[in-house]
C-alpha cells in the first residue's frame, strides 16, 4: 500500500468528502471512535456538521465507510504483495514484513486500522464490519493454499491462526507505545515457524472464525 504524499493530501480542497475521512481517520487513530465527536472532525477538516451528515449520515456511517476504503486498499495492496511469493515461508515473511512496515511508513492509517482490527471493539459499530475485516485472513490463507496444494486444509488455517497470533504482540506494541522499528529478523523468524507448522507432526487446530470457501 503506497504511502500518500504530504503534498497529496494538501491538494485536497478543505470540507470535501475526502477531507473529512482524512481528518477522521487521523482522529480515530490518535483518540479512538468514543472519544472523537463530529465536531472534532468537522473542525479538522475545514468542514460543517451539515456536510459530514451529507456526506455520510452520522459518525457510524462515516466510520464504516473510512474501514471500507483504507481497509481496501491495505487488502488489495497485501494481495499485490503476495502475489510474488512462491513458498509458504515466503507468503509468511512478506505478510509480516507489510505489515511492519505499514506501522512505520504509514502510522495514522496503520494505527486506525490495526485499532479496528485488534483493539477493543465496545464502542465500533460491528456488524457492518464483521464480514469486511476477514479479507486479509482470506487472502493469505488463500495463497498459502496456493503455494501449498499438498497440504492439509487444517494445517493452513493453523498457520493463518499462527500468524495472526504472532504479529498480534507488535501490533500492541504499535497501538499502546508507538513502537514502530522492530528487530530485521523478526519476520524471517516468525515465518520460519509458520511454515515449520504446516509439514510438521505435530497437531493443529484453528479458530472457527470464518470459512475459506468464500473464494
């Protein structure tokens, strides 16, 4: 997922639609959903309460809405970059390694997200979102099928489970502390492990939290 420019986000016409989900965004990410009020927004993008409810009805909507399209194009960039790997360990290397490294070369869009993601979800509307937020899950456990065909389905989504688990702890670490730089060989490490997993003797099991035959 290709950073945005400074110079990018400054062309944009202060109170458009675009505006207001890039003030959001930035908000959502530095004091959560409960804690930013439309006029919060409103007044960081230059905007007018009518123009936030014109454009997307309430907060809720506004934040379904700024998930779908971030949400996206995080998806639809990690896709692009799996695309490229041609073993299971690769796979696992490069998801880890996108997604360190969209905590340091995008850390408002990567802190909203991962918040979103892997933070607390009292006050997130989830229904709208439930279904959206496994995208990435599908997308790697799809080519780790892919670049893997003789093995066992149980093992692939024992090692999606497994890599979500393991880059849960930085992502926290991200969330709670801005630690955005973390060891080179953590990636390479972590997916060894992985990949270890899905040849290995030992038993698996995995989350039921979605089925893969979404395809």
């Amino acid at each position: 997922m290709a950073p945005k420019t400074q110079s990018a986000a400054s062309e944009r016409p202060v109170g458009t639609r675009d505006a207001i989900l890039d003030a959001a965004e930035k908000l959502f990410a530095e004091r959560g959903f409960a804690g930013t009020s439309v006029r919060d927004i409103v007044r960081d993008s230059h905007s007018s309460p009518p123009s936030l409810y014109h454009f997307f009805g309430s907060k809720e909507n506004l934040l379904v809405e700024l998930v779908a399209d971030r949400y996206a194009s995080y998806c639809d960039a990690l896709e692009s970059e799996l695309a490229s790997a041609s073993s299971a360990f690769e796979v696992c290397k490069q998801l880890l390694d996108f997604t360190l490294g969209n905590m340091e070369q995008q850390p408002h869009t990567a802190k909203f997200l991962f918040s979103i993601m892997f933070g607390p979800q009292q006050d997130i509307p989830k229904e709208p979102l439930r279904e959206l937020l496994v995208r990435w899950e599908l997308i790697v456990q799809r080519r780790l099928r892919e670049v893997a065909p003789d093995v066992a389905d149980d093992r692939i989504a024992f090692a999606r489970t497994m890599l979500n688990g393991l880059i849960t702890p930085p992502v926290l670490l991200f969330l709670t502390s801005g630690t955005a730089v973390f060891p080179r060989d953590l990636s390479t490490c972590f997916a060894l492990r992985v990949a270890d997993a899905l040849t290995d003797q030992h038993p698996v099991c995995a989350l039921p939290s979605f089925s893969i035959d979404q395809d």
